[in-house]
C-alpha cells in the first residue's frame, strides 16, 4: 500500500455495507464473466449438439453455473498450491481470494476439466463449446487484470517513470517507494486485442474450422502470458522456472498442434 503523499493507493474496497465489503477485485471479476456468459449466449445457438438441436442458451448457463465457482476455487488452489509454505502457517487466508492471490492458470485448468465432462453429459463436441466460450473468456481475463491494479499486485520491475501513463494509473503504480512497471496494464491490452482479433476472424474468415478459434486463443494468450510473465517481479516459481512460463510454451505447442491436426486430417 502507497503511504508516500501525494501518490494514493486507490482503496481495495468499492462499497461497504455494514460488515460486508465488496471489493473492486471481485467487482472486475464479475464483470468480466458476465460479459463472457452473455456473449456466449449469444454464439451458441450457431452451434449444434450430436443429436441436431442447437446448443441453447440454457445449456451455457447450466455450463458456467457449474464452471465458475469451479474455476475460482482452481484460480485460489493453484496459486495456494505454489505459496504453500506461507498459507500452511496462515490457514485462514486460504480462502481470501477478495484480497488478491490467484493463478489465471489454475482457473483455466479446472474449467477444462469441468467443459469435458459437461460435453459429455450434454452430447456437445468440445472444440464447439470452446470456440464459442474463448473469446468471452479472454476478455474477462482482460478485464480481470483491472482487479490486480486495485490490490497493486501483478506488476514488475522498478522503473524510473512511467509519464507515458495517466495519472491514475501512475499514482496506483508507485509501490513502496517506486515506480513499477504495470505489466498488469500490458497483459490487459494483449487480451483485449485478442479477443477483438477472434470476433473478427469468427465473423471474417471463411475457412475457419472447429477448433481454430480456441487454438488461436491458445497460442494467442500462451504468447502474451510468457512475454509479460517474463516482466514481472511476483512469479510462481518452481525451483529457477517460472510456472506460468512453461504453462504458456505448452498452451502455445498444444494449440498449433490442433492447427495442424485440423488441417491435414479429414476431421469434421
């Protein structure tokens, strides 16, 4: 927390309500996926299930109802899994996701798990649930990153200015005595491009297959995260490697594998 006037940190709280407090994290979170719920309802019915019915807006909501909470218990789990040595002497801020602390990758991880299962059970081919669920996912990602700037986490390295930036952003920057670079910022912009780059392709492209959206989001997110996680001061580490980084070189192999697959396999 800034405490050097005038460079006042923003509060992490937006709104409090007695003994509730609801906090600009949270507030950007839920945000974001509920624009990704609604612009998957909105694609889903140009998809088909295996028995010829278009996937329905009840079955997106069914689908996130169920991966959500999932996938903030992921986002918590994983980061915890990778501090433990500090959460297993404080217990009790295991589940203090409201004050920052996640892996992105980890969220990622369990909603896969749960998408697999829910296709199954739904006769939906995977590759449609996802094509149609990536873009929206990679925006509230980039709208996620917002919650990391309230709680002045995510960034990187100590710079000596950052004038390019407005002065909000400055100010919430300036971290115990220095400016840091905002790689929170950085991460936000490549998504956001991304997620502008597959409306554009879904809607442009005519040679676009099943898959290739979620690939590109794949290779697309794999190569933004390792560039940016290179940056920051604040990494998961495994020994000298940085988790998210080696996370990231195989989203990006296993995504111009499905390329590759899709292109020279007679696959439908």
């Amino acid at each position: 927390m800034n405490t050097i006037f005038p460079f006042l940190a923003l509060s992490k709280v937006a709104l409090q309500l007695g003994p509730l407090a609801i906090h600009w994290y949270a507030i950007f979170i839920v945000s974001g996926a509920a624009i990704a719920v609604w612009l998957a309802c909105k694609e889903a019915p140009t998809k088909l299930k295996a028995d010829g019915m278009p996937i329905s807006v009840d079955d997106i909501i069914d689908f996130v109802l169920i991966a959500f909470p999932l996938g903030l218990v992921g986002v918590r789990a994983y980061y915890v899994a990778f501090q433990w040595s500090y959460y297993s002497q404080h217990p009790g801020q295991i589940i203090a996701l409201w004050d920052g602390g996640g892996a992105i990758y980890g969220g990622l991880i369990a909603g896969a798990i749960v998408l697999f299962i829910f296709c199954y059970y739904r006769m939906i081919h995977p590759l449609d649930l996802l094509d149609i669920t990536v873009p929206g996912v990679i925006l509230a990602q980039g709208i996620g990153r917002w919650g990391n700037f309230v709680n002045q986490e995510a960034y990187g390295k100590i710079v000596d200015n950052l004038n390019y930036l407005p002065d909000f952003i400055k100010n919430q920057m300036f971290i115990d005595g220095h400016y840091r670079t905002p790689t929170f910022l950085y991460e936000s912009i490549g998504d956001i491009l991304g997620f502008l780059l597959m409306v554009i392709f879904r809607h442009r492209l005519k040679f676009i297959k099943r898959g290739d959206l979620f690939a590109f989001y794949l290779i697309w997110y794999g190569f933004v995260r390792m560039i940016v996680e290179g940056m920051r001061t604040d990494s998961l580490m495994l020994g000298p490697a940085r988790v998210s980084q080696w996370l990231s070189g195989l989203l990006i192999l296993v995504g111009i594998g499905i390329i590759v697959v899709r292109r020279y396999k007679k696959y439908e």
